[in-house]
C-alpha cells in the first residue's frame, strides 16, 4: 500500500469496458458545454492548468493523464507531467496541462495545504473530510468527482478469517487494523462503535511485510484497486487473494480525489469551468473504454521519476477493471458522471461532526461542491 492518504481518506473477472459509451441522462440545469473541441479552451482558460494530485502518477488518476497529449513531456526534478490539453479524439484544447505529483513530492502534506501556499495551481484533489477540515483556512469548492467511490479499503486474510465478511466483523471480533495514524473513516467507525481504539494499529508504513510476516493475522488498509492484484501476484510470498471491504461500503461514503478549485477563483475561473469540467468528465470515459494510451503515459512518468513509487502494466489494468467492476467510476446519483449527490456528502459531515472531529458547526455539502458546470449528458 502507498502512502497516498495518509492521515487522511485521503486505493476479478475482466471487465469488457469496451461496450461502453457517453450516453443521455436527465438535465439538471448543469453546464451543456462540449466535450473538447479543438481550441476550445484558448483564451477562456488559463495557458496551463496545473492539477495537483495526491500521489505519485497511477491509473485512478487516468481522467488526469487522459486529457494530457502526446506531446507530453516529464518534469522529473519537479515530478510534473504537462503536455497539449486534450479532449476526446485527442483534440488540441488550445491550452497546456500541468499534472503535479502528491505524496513526497509536496512533503505529504494536504493538498488543500499545497494549494494554499502555491496559487500556480488551478485545481486540486480534494477529499470531503479534507475539505471540511481545512475549510476555515482555505475554502474549495469541488466542481466534478471523476472517481464516485473512494477506492479505499480494509483487507483481511479469507484463509485466517473466513466468517468475516465485512469491516464490522473485523471490529466485533477484535481482529488488530494495521493502518496510517489519523484516518478520518476510523474516528468516524469508532464513533459509530464498528471498531474499538483498542484494536486499532496505526504503524502501517506502506510495506506488504508485516502482513505477510504474521501469516494474515491482522487485517490493513488498502486500495481496491491495487492492493488485491499485488498480493496475488507481485508478493511472491503471499501469492494469494485478499478479501476486503471498500471503506464506502461499510457506512463512510466520502468522495475522493474530486476535482477543487479555491473559492476565491470561481468567478475569474468561472467561464472557463464551463467548458473543462465537461472534457474531465469525458475524459473519464474515454480513460475505462480505452486506458492503452493513458497507462502508457501513467507508467512512463513513473518509471521517468525513478523513485519509490513502481507501477507496471498489470496492476493498471487491473485497477482498470476494478474502478469498472466496482462503480469506482461511475455515475452519479442518476445518469450523469462526475456530479454530486449533497445529500450523500451531508451524511459524511454529519458523521464527522458527530464524531466530535473538528469541522465547522454550520459546514453543509453546498459550501464544498457544485454541479453547475456539469453536463448532464455525460454518463456511462
């Protein structure tokens, strides 16, 4: 497991993602603009829009690396990938993007953090418990969500633990959660008495050893997406499946890695939105009906940055498949990809401040998320 989200929730058959394609859905009174034609974007968006994630380059990022051309070139001292901004059928936009690398490369801090001591940047990931937590100090306000399901998990051995079927068997049974120190979904479960401090391990550093070394006795946090493919396949000493439970699944139902601007940009930024948030919605669909090219760009820059941080072919396809087979990617609350459900993200505020964790009493979805660039006509 990365180190991506740490502190923070903020990770099968095959698929035939193939059959898949935009279709029509309900017309909430979002943005209709297009999806990428050539040129679009000059003159309305900045020169470069420069994207901040929370990792290292990997294919839950793919709507991301999907909007970057082939022109692309790869920054390894700053650990930027920028190239022409794309839309479908790899039209020119006009503009330039920047994707920077999280993790290590902004200190492991937030990126809400980032974005407030860096104004080069357009947009940034955001999570919703980040958000609420550092909304007094640098509000933003989400535009699209490309992931629908926060891919983070809790996995266990099956071999070790057959009855347990979900992340509150793990808590009724006392089974020791080896993960990152400070996960919002763990003080909200413990809250919610699905899991006891008591069991609760916060030393996990990202290493498949201890896992491995204590024969699937304890369980450990995970992506849905990687780390089932990586036991399986790339730790030899393992070579087994996994099971697990998505985070999302057991009751906390973030939304992760959504696309934010800072408040304070949304009227100089606001015509501009109009036309990009429908690309990035595209763009997701493009990336899962044909990830080939973008995966190429994704384990390019990785290998590019030669750092800790590996990532081939196998476990992008599989993370692939597995954001389809799961919904990871996937519409909204109705026929629309990339929108917001507020009554969803009220429930995750409540729950925090329930939790007595530190958001602002009167925080509501609609201070963090809009859907009023969101074409309605894009969905899976």
């Amino acid at each position: 497991m990365s180190k991506r989200s740490k502190g923070l929730l903020l990770a099968l058959p095959l698929v035939a993602v193939g059959a898949l394609s935009a279709c029509g859905g309900d017309d909430d009174g979002g943005s209709s603009g297009a999806s990428g034609g050539e040129g679009v974007l000059s003159g309305v968006c900045p020169e470069t829009i420069s994207i901040q994630t929370d990792w290292f380059p990997e294919s839950e990022h793919g709507a991301l690396y999907q909007m970057v051309g082939d022109d692309y070139t790869v920054d390894t001292e700053k650990k930027i990938v920028s190239g022409s901004l794309i839309g479908s059928e790899g039209k020119d936009t006009g503009v330039t993007i920047e994707v920077r690398t999280g993790g290590p490369a902004i200190g492991f801090q937030p990126v809400s953090a980032t974005m407030a001591a860096d104004e080069s940047i357009t947009i940034g990931y955001a999570s919703t418990d980040d958000q609420a937590f550092s909304y007094d100090e640098i509000p933003l306000l989400s535009v699209v969500a490309p992931l629908e399901i926060n891919p983070q998990i809790i996995m266990w051995d099956p071999e070790t633990y057959p009855d347990v079927k979900t992340i509150a068997d793990l808590g009724s049974q006392g089974i020791t959660m080896n993960v990152f120190a400070g996960g919002t979904y763990l003080e909200v479960f413990k809250a919610e008495g699905v899991v006891s401090e008591d069991q609760i391990d916060p030393s996990y550093d990202g290493a498949p050893t201890r896992f491995i070394s204590e024969g699937g006795k304890i369980a450990q946090q995970g992506f849905a997406s990687a780390e089932p493919w990586q036991y399986k396949n790339e730790f030899a000493e393992w070579g087994k499946d996994v099971a697990y439970q998505l985070i999302h699944d057991a009751g906390f139902e973030i939304y992760a890695a959504s696309l934010a601007i800072r408040q304070a940009d949304k009227e100089e930024l606001s015509d501009c939105l109009k036309l990009l948030v429908p690309i990035v919605q595209q763009a997701a669909i493009d990336f899962v009906n044909d990830p080939a090219r973008t995966n190429k760009i994704i384990i390019d820059a990785v290998e590019k940055y030669a750092d800790f941080w590996v990532y081939g072919e196998g476990v992008a396809a599989y993370s692939v498949e597995t954001q389809m087979k799961l919904g990871l990617v996937g519409n909204g609350p109705d026929k629309t990809l990339g929108n917001f459900d507020f009554d969803r993200a009220n429930k995750v505020l409540q729950q925090m401040k329930d939790a007595g964790l530190d958001v602002p009493a009167d925080l509501e979805a609609e201070d963090m998320y809009t859907n009023e660039f969101i074409n309605s006509d894009i969905g899976l």
